[in-house]
C-alpha cells in the first residue's frame, strides 16, 4: 500500500491471509450496540487508513437469507490459531 509519492507498507505473511484497507474506520459501519450498520457510500471517507490483517474471515453468506450458518468449509471452529506476519517500508516509482 503507497501514498502518491510512492512511499508505503508491505505485509507479507505465513500461512497466506486476509487484509482490507479502507479510508473509515470499522466503527463507522457498525457503531456496536445501536447496530445502524452503514454501506460504504453511506459513510464519508475519512483522512486516514484503516489496514486490518486477520488470519481468515469466516464466511458472510449462506444458502438463504433466513440465518443459516455457513458451509462447513467456510466456518473458523473456536480453536488456536497461529498466523505471522511482517510489516516492511516500501519505496515504488510514482
């Protein structure tokens, strides 16, 4: 991830895993218990970046819009979980 001169972050990480990158923070979709969750052009960018790294991400949909769980290939069962990863600075060429 670089800024317009360039300038930037690198993640890299063992076992591979997930990352987003938004200009809100989370707080701004899901303000917790009053749950007006918001969609991304609801919601004002802000001027910072919100960079999550999670291991894995549980799967969102299912197979009917009524509260099914998940595929059993989509679902994290409660257990340890062990992931790494490294932040670097990063210099590209604009």
């Amino acid at each position: 991830m670089t800024n317009d001169a360039g300038k930037g972050l690198m993640i890299t990480g063992k076992p591979t895993f997930c990352t987003s990158a938004l200009n809100n923070a989370m707080e701004d979709f899901d303000d917790g218990e009053k749950k007006d969750q918001q969609h991304i052009n609801d919601i004002t960018p802000r001027d910072f970046v919100e960079w999550c790294i999670d291991y894995k991400q549980m799967g969102v949909g299912d197979d009917n819009s009524w509260g099914a769980r998940p595929l059993d290939k989509y679902t994290l069962y409660p257990g340890a979980y062990k992931y790494e990863f490294v932040i670097m600075p990063v210099r590209t060429i604009p």
